[in-house]
C-alpha cells in the first residue's frame, strides 16, 4: 500500500505536494482527490515532528551556550537561528511528503 492511499477509499488520492500540505494530526488536513474526505499524516509523522522540534529546540540552547565561548559562533547566530527556525517548518514538510502514513482527520470542527 502506497503512503499516498487515502485511508477512506483506499485509493491513490496524494501526491508528495499534497501530502507535504496535509499537516499532522492536528491540523485540518487535506480533501482526497478521489472520495473529499479530509487526511492528514498520521501518528509517525506526528512523532517526528515532536522529536524534530524538540532536538531545534535543544540545539539552540546548545548554540547559544557555546556561542558565548567561541567568536565564530556568535557571528553565525542570527543566520543559524533563522535557518533552524525555518527548519521546523521545511524539514517536517519534506518529511511527511516521502514518509508516514495518511490518517482521516479526526478534527469535526472543519468542513
Ligand atoms: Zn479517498
């Protein structure tokens, strides 16, 4: 089964692009091309997220010790800062276009 099935009619209704835009588990997902029903990525990309905001998060505080310490650090701060900042929206991207699952949205309150 492709990760690009839809878990409503068990067709392929995504694309990377798509699925790329569907979000996780909490977000309102995206309408399958074929049947509407509303997917996101399921509970792995879910995780992945998490763990991959927690290891930016950690990371920083890392950077920001060490950048202290070392001059060539703190030269590279701001645009490091950026980069990691927009990492924890393009890598989750990225990842969830070529891996997991889809999921139904499980979220009622969007039509
Ligand atoms: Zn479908």
């Amino acid at each position: 089964m492709s990760i690009y099935t839809c878990p409503h009619c068990g067709k392929k209704g995504f694309t990377p692009m798509t699925k790329a835009l569907a979000g996780k588990m909490n977000s309102k997902g995206k309408p399958c091309r074929n049947c509407g029903t509303r997917c996101v990525n399921g509970k792995g990309a879910t995780i992945f997220n998490a763990i991959y905001s927690v290891i930016v998060i950690v990371f920083m505080v890392w950077y920001f010790l060490n950048s202290q310490k070392y001059d060539f650090l703190a030269i590279r701060e701001i645009p490091v800062f950026l980069l990691l900042i927009l990492s924890e929206f393009v890598v989750p991207a990225v990842v969830n276009a070529f891996f997991f699952k889809m999921e139904e949205s499980i979220r009622l309150d969007v039509s």
